[in-house]
C-alpha cells in the first residue's frame, strides 16, 4: 500500500510496484476524481454533504485495462483527462472530507483486492481501507517538487498549468487533506515513510522493491 500527498510519485510507482510483482492496481484518487465529476456534472452544491451523497448512491464507474495505464470510465464514458484536471482534484479533495462519501467509496476500493494481490495507493490504503496489508508505503517530496512533477505530467497529457498555481493549489488541497477528520492524510504507524524529493523514480522504486524483498524473506507468504 502507498499513501502520500499529490505529486509525491505515489501513482507511478504504485504502477511500477504492481508490474514489478504482476500485482493489481488500485488508483483509489482516480475513485474519489471519478466521485467528483459525477457531482460536477450534475451540478450539486459541493458544499452540501447530503447532495452529494444522494449523486453517489447512482454512480457507475469502471476502469478497463489499456496498454499503458487502466481507462476510467464514468456512465460509460471514457473519462481519462477530466479526471485529471486540477478543478476535478480540487473537488475531488472537497468531497473526500465527507464521511458518508467515504462510506459509499470503501467498499468499492476494498473489493479490488483481488490474488495474487494489490498495490493500492492514495490518502488512507494502510491507514482505514487495508489496515491489514502485509507492506505499507508513506511517500513524500516537498510541495515545490510536487508542484513540478504535477506540471510535467499534465503538460505531457496537454494540458497547460502554471507551477506556481500548482504548488499553491497542492497546498491547498493537502492542508484540507492532512486536517479532515475523516481518515486524514497521515502515515500508518507501520509504514515505511519515504522522502522521494531527492530521488528519481529508478531510484525509490530500487528501494521499494528491496523492502518488498527484504519483508518476503524474512516473513515467507
Ligand atoms: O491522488 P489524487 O490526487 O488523485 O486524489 C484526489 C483527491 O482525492 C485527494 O486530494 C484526496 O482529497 C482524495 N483522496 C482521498 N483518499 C484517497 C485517495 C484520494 O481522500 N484514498
């Protein structure tokens, strides 16, 4: 399990984790992105829980594998790049606050642990949704460093986005993050927390796979 802030390479090293062990993938914020668009489209007052969670009881989400990453789907939409606007994340974080949102999302992130196993990342995997997973990750890299990584991948995906409104935006959305009541963003007591600002991504993922390694060895499956 890997939680952490945004831009802390959570994401593409959850994927590189899963490939390197022929493990599947939950992308649990691609849930709650997915959650928020749902409520964006239907125009509710983000700020109204109940509203909120009257949308999500008629959600229909699906991802379906692709060559490179799993394509989600929202009512049978491919939905790929709205989810990864900043204005859906931002709402995303909005609505993740709720608890009865969360309830509504839990079993769905639950039931995709499914064998030979999962890597699943977000905010809560090691904390609330999988407190019983055999290796908890905690990455973190500084917001500028974030902000820059999160500027890369949405300019690559063509979309344009300034750093210095993605690092205040990050802020943002991690402050409302780290302070929800409801399972905030917090590192489980047992997990292992890695500072990746420094390091590129061969490098932490060199270092996740040989924690993998080393728990194996010493308690066998
Ligand atoms: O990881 P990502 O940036 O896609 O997540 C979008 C938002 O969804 C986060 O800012 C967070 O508020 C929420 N989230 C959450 N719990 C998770 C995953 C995401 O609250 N497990």
């Amino acid at each position: 399990m890997a939680d952490g802030p945004s831009g802390s390479g959570k994401g593409s090293l959850a994927l590189r984790i899963a490939r390197h062990f022929g493990f599947h993938l939950l992308d649990s914020g691609a849930i709650y992105r997915l959650a928020a668009l749902k409520s964006l489209r239907q125009g509710v007052d983000l700020a109204d829980e109940k509203a909120v969670a009257k949308v999500l009881n008629d959600f229909s989400i699906r991802f379906v594998e692709g060559d490179e990453l799993s394509i989600p789907y929202l009512d049978d939409e491919d939905v790929s790049s709205q989810i990864r606007l900043e204005t859906t994340g931002d709402a995303a974080s909005q609505i993740a606050q709720y608890p009865s949102v969360r309830k509504l999302l839990l079993e769905r992130q639950q039931q995709c642990f499914q064998p030979p196993g999962l890597v699943a990342d977000g905010r809560d995997m090691g904390t609330v949704v999988f407190p019983n997973a055999r290796i908890k990750f905690f990455l973190y890299a500084s917001p500028e460093i974030r902000a820059q990584r999160r500027h890369k991948q949405l300019i690559s995906m063509g979309i344009s986005a300034s750093i210095a409104q993605l690092e205040s935006e990050i802020s943002e959305r991690d402050e409302r993050d780290r302070n929800r009541s409801e399972s905030p963003l917090v590192a489980s007591t047992d997990a292992l927390v890695v500072d990746s600002s420094l390091l590129d991504l061969n490098q932490v993922t060199e270092l996740m796979i040989s924690h993998i390694e080393k728990v194996n060895q010493n308690r066998p499956l």
